[in-house]
C-alpha cells in the first residue's frame, strides 16, 4: 500500500472498480436470505389476496417491537404512512426540524399546511435543544414531525428528550410523529426507540420501514405504531384494503425473526462508524459530527473545496456519496456517506483523503 492509503479492516483493498452507492443508506449486507427464501416459497400464493387484517404480519412486528399488534398499520411506505397521518390530523400548521426530511414539507404543502421551523445549530453539532425547542410548542400547532436519528445528520435525541417533548406535545393538543426509519442502525436501539411512547401516548406515532435496514426498497413495507382508539376506528372504517401484496406480506413476517442478519448487521455497523470515524477524526481540513445511525455527515473546511469537488472525486472511481447543497440548513460544504463494507469503506475513506 502506498504511503497514505489506509486499511481500516486490516484485509486487501479492492483490487477492481465497483460501483458503490454510498448515498443510499442501505444496509451493506444486502438482501437478507430469509426474504429471498420465503420469496421463493410464496410464489404460488400470487393468485390470493393478502389476508386484509395481516395477522402473522403484524404478530411478527408485535414482537419485534414488543408492543401490541393491535397498535400496528401496514403500509407500502413511509410516504403512504406519513399522508395517512397528515389525513387524520388535517393540521394547519406544523413544526419541523432543519436539517431533516424533505418530504414531510413536501405533503404537508400538498396539504395547505402552515410549516415553521426549528434549525439545529452547527455548532451545536446539530444536536436538538430540547430547552430551546420544547418552549417552541404552543396551542397553534397542530403537528411535530421528528426525525430520530435524523435522516440528514445521523444525530439522536436521547429517550429522556423525546418523552419530555411527546408530554409537552400532549400539554398543547399537538400530534407528534417519530420518523425512525433508521433507528435499528442505532447501537443499543431498543433503549433508544420511542416505540414504547406511541403505546404510552395517543398523540404518538412511530414510522418504522424495512427499506434501509433490511436493504429491500423494492419490496415496499413500512408500518406505524400508535395507541390512538379514534385513528384507529378511521382505519377500521376506512378499511383500506391490501396496502402490501403476498410476496412483501411474507417476507415480512421472515425478515423481522431472522435473527443472525440483525446480529451480523448490528456488529458491522457498529465496528465500521467507529473504524471510519477514527481513521478520518484528525484531518483538520473536515469536520465530522458523531454519528449515531449507520451514515456520517461532514463538512470541509476548505473554502475552495465544494461537496461538488469531493463527489466528482469519488464518482471517478465509482464511488458515489450524497452532496448536501440542496439541503435546508446545510451547503455546498457539506457531504454524506453510509457505512458499507470493510474494503469499500478502506476505498472511500482513502479517496476522500486524497482531496480534502
């Protein structure tokens, strides 16, 4: 290896040009074998329709998420999700965090919703100041959207600060929804989830999908956990039918008891943000803010050096990393990446070093 390569696996490097979708946040171990298998072995139920209450589906989640399955709701997606929560709340104005979730703007618009905003501090590492953000929430809201970790950042508001916020939510009549689409990515995440507030709180809602963490975005399967009886008897009445087909039905039901792929999954994810984190923390060129979910957010303290600059780097190997220009509180000094394997991340972080 050549003088300012570094070896964070302590194995070869990559000896051959990959493609390598650092920007997606998905999980490196790829498909799950337990999603492919009963896959394969549902096939033949492609001409049934999907049992309309999912029963085994939301068994499974209960107990993944120890919780009640009568505080579960299947859908194709977060964005389905997050419409059908915006739909029964109807609010006319809202409260976000900045950086975060582009798309909750982006419905909430569709809605004629009034949005104000709350803007972590850089440098504060944009961590969520409870004390500053709880005074925020008042009568004239009608909804909170968090991210946790957030989406953008990949900073995590602690439990304590999330119960406090959910009680201050129902002081004020505000219906609070908990994005925690990467939250499993989080060491220690059962600690960590708000999963047992939306079963303690009626005005909780907790999104969970299986697209990052289990790396099937092309099976489309999310699902909501709350406790609310007047949302819940919407749904019953509404009765959407058949959010999710037979195929995403069962290889729900496999992936949420595949207990090796979340193991495995945990300890590589685990191994490689410390491992990253350490191999780039004494570049004084960047600064880098500790991440908690399975993505790091940096920013380049080069004034000539553009987040354009570093991704066209990276692409020119195949590598290809998010440019946070376009993000609400960030700019053009701003870049993402996820964690994937050993030798890519070697090859990344040694690429990036090679310009900042």
């Amino acid at each position: 290896m050549g003088k300012n390569t570094l070896n964070l696996s302590g194995g070869n490097l990559i000896d051959k040009q990959e493609t390598v979708r650092f920007d997606l946040n998905m999980n490196p171990l790829g498909i799950p074998t337990s999603v492919t298998n009963a896959i394969s072995n549902n096939v033949s139920q492609l001409n049934l329709y999907p049992d309309t209450s999912y029963k085994r589906l939301k068994e499974s989640i209960s107990e993944y998420c120890n919780i009640s399955a009568d505080h579960i709701a299947i859908g194709s997606c977060s964005y389905e999700l997050l419409k059908l929560l915006i739909e029964f709340n109807s609010p006319k104005k809202a409260l976000l965090v900045t950086p975060g979730a582009q798309h909750y703007e982006a419905i909430l618009r569709l809605h004629g919703c009034e949005i104000s905003y709350y803007e972590t501090k850089e440098e504060d590492s944009f961590a969520l100041d409870t004390d500053a953000f709880i005074p925020l929430l008042n009568d004239d809201l009608d909804m909170v959207f968090l991210s946790n970790p957030n989406c953008i950042t990949s900073q995590m508001i602690d439990k304590a600060a999330v119960t406090s916020i959910a009680e201050a939510c129902k002081e004020h009549g505000i219906f609070l929804v908990i994005d925690e689409k990467y939250m499993e990515f989080v060491k220690d995440y059962k600690d960590a989830t708000a999963v047992s507030l939306a079963d303690e709180y009626e005005h909780v809602a907790v999104l969970r999908n299986t697209s990052k963490f289990f790396a099937v975005p092309g099976l489309r399967l999310a699902y909501v956990i709350f406790s609310n009886t007047v949302l819940q008897k919407t749904l019953d009445i509404a009765h959407f039918p058949y959010p999710v087909g037979r195929l995403a039905e069962a290889a729900g039901i496999e992936m949420l008891k595949d207990a090796s792929y979340i193991k495995n999954t945990n300890i590589m994810i685990n191994t490689e943000r410390n491992l990253v984190v350490s191999a780039l923390a004494s570049r004084k060129t960047i600064r880098l803010y500790k991440p908690a979910a399975n993505f790091i957010l940096i920013r380049l303290l080069k004034e000539d050096l553009t987040a354009q600059d570093v991704a066209e780097h990276c692409m020119k190997r195949e590598l290809y990393i998010r440019n946070c220009s376009d993000i609400t509180g960030l700019d053009n000094h701003y870049i993402r990446f996820c964690f994937m394997n050993p030798k890519q991340n070697d090859l990344l972080v040694n690429t990036i070093l090679e310009i900042v």
